[in-house]
C-alpha cells in the first residue's frame, strides 16, 4: 500500500492520469491508484483484497489515507484515479464543491459502531456526556457524521471531549483508558479494534436516524469476541472516480469486483456485502459513470 507521503514521491502510473487526454486501447494494460483507508480499517482491507484479485490486464494500486473526505481530496487534485467514501460525505462533497465526481458503485455498508471496554461502567451513549471520546481524525468522513449522530441523540457539540484520534491510535488510547469510547464507522467486525481489546457495544438510539443516509441495522452478537449484539446504522460505501476516468478501466474495475465477489470478503465479516450487479448499482443517488451504468445494463 502506498503511504501519502510516498505518493507524492511516486513514479507517475502510466496509461492513467499522464495526459489531459487519454488515449487506452481495449488491449493496454491500465494501474488505478486507490485511495482507501488506515491499514487494518474496512477500506484498507478491501482495497489490499481488490489488489490480489487484479491481473495484468489491471493492476490496483492502494493509498491509505484518513477516510473518505481525504479520499475523495486526493480524487480531486488527481493523485488517485478512483477513490472509497461514504455515500454522505461524497453527496455533502459534491453539493459543497460542485466536485466532478461519478459513482462506479457500491460495495460494503458501513457500520455506526460506539464502543467501550468489556469492563466499563457505560451501559448507553447518553452516559458519554462529559467523556473523553475518540470520533476519528480530521478527513475521515465518519468523523462528521458521528458528531451529527451523538447531535442527534442529545449529545451536541461540547457535550464530549473528542480526541479525534485514527482509529488505530483510539483502540489503544481505549486499552489504556485515555478514552471512555471510540466510535467509528466501519467493516463489521473492524479488525483494529477486534485485535486490540475485548469491547461491548452501546446502542445507536433510533432518533439518530434523522441522520440523511443512515438507515437502522443492527450488529449482531460475537460480532467483536464475547460483545453483545445492538442497534445501530448503515450507511453505503462507494467506489467513485471522476467523469474523464477511460472506460475501459471502468469496466475492468467493475468485473474484478463483481468477479471476485468472495475473494473481497473477510472471513469474518458480518456486514451486508455488495457485490454483485443489481446490488452495486444503488449509489445513494449519486450519478453512475456513463461506462457504469452501460456495464450495470449489459450485465445486470
């Protein structure tokens, strides 16, 4: 996986991004840089999986990064051809940026996920009021949902302390008791924190469903060694790109997904997965490239 740093620093992919014109042949061998996620998260994850799957017909390259707001930034300067956000942050992005941004589709949900130690006293997310929190680092783009969710059960901004922590750094800041909860959306189970620490999970309240996007899910049981089950919330995570991206790269991109449908799930995940056709066209509303949506109709 490419850091950011070392992008910036990176030979130039040739065949994509090298010319204001591009100029593929059906036959040309195409690299898409990905911008995914932190290593360990559900991006990340499925972006390393994507890259095993690819052949030499289409290489995938990943670049990790804070989340979807940074994702769909580096989708924007061009260091990335094609990109992983959020369904909202990418609509909040669009609408704000007016952002030449197009959906390929959709793959795994994202789950809201509030979580303390096996052992803490905190039974619900009212009784984080006043607690040391971790929402997630600036450029994550469930860093801002989150604090609309807690907004939305009661809990607005000033109500926590947000140490705004990647989600690596809050399962340790969580372990060590230098934060009361780390919350997150994410992979089901999110292997960062199922390897850190034994948690229990709180309830996402159903007011906070007034959430645009989001919809009522719930996390079932075992899903992070010995935790409960509770309710919680989804939203879409989408694979996106800009409008110039050739088609023949949006093509291949597509088919090795919906291809390689059980090498991209984890083992253990439990999450709702996204990867065959008549599931991935529903992008939240977000427009389909014009080789998308001809590539959703030829093999819907």
């Amino acid at each position: 996986m490419i850091s950011r740093r070392a992008l910036l620093v990176a030979v130039p992919v040739v065949g994509i991004g090298a010319a204001v014109g591009y100029s593929l042949q059906n036959d040309d061998p195409i690299t898409v840089r990905l911008a995914s996620g932190e290593n360990g998260g559900g991006y990340a994850t499925f972006a390393s999986a994507l890259e095993s799957v690819t052949t030499d017909s289409l290489r995938v390259v990943p670049v990790d990064s804070a989340g979807s707001q940074e994702n769909l930034r580096l989708l924007a300067t061009g260091d990335v051809e094609v990109a992983l956000a959020q369904g909202d942050t990418v609509r909040a992005w669009v609408e704000s940026t007016g952002a030449d941004v197009v959906a390929l589709g959709r793959v795994y949900d994202n789950y809201v996920q509030v979580a303390v130690r096996a052992d803490s006293d905190i039974r619900s997310i009212d009784r984080l009021r006043g607690r040391a929190i971790s929402l997630g680092p600036p450029g994550s783009g469930g860093a801002v949902a989150l604090a609309d969710i807690l907004t939305a059960v009661g809990l607005g901004p000033g109500s926590y302390v947000d140490r705004a922590l990647r989600l690596s750094d809050g399962a340790i800041a969580l372990a060590d008791s230098t934060v009361d909860a780390v919350c997150w959306c994410g992979a089901l189970p999110t292997t960062i924190v199922a390897d850190a620490l034994p948690v229990r999970l709180l309830d996402v309240p159903a007011a906070a469903t007034a959430v645009p996007e989001y919809r009522a899910r719930s996390i079932r049981s075992g899903t992070y060694r010995g935790a409960n089950g509770v309710s919680s919330l989804a939203v879409r995570n989408l694979l996106v790109a800009r409008t110039d991206l050739p088609d023949v790269a949006v093509e291949r991109l597509l088919a090795a997904v919906a291809g390689n449908a059980g090498a991209l799930v984890p083992v253990d995940a439990t999450g709702l997965q996204n990867y065959e056709p008549r599931s991935m066209i529903d992008t939240s509303g977000l427009a389909l490239h014009r080789a998308a949506l001809q590539w959703y109709r030829a093999n819907g």
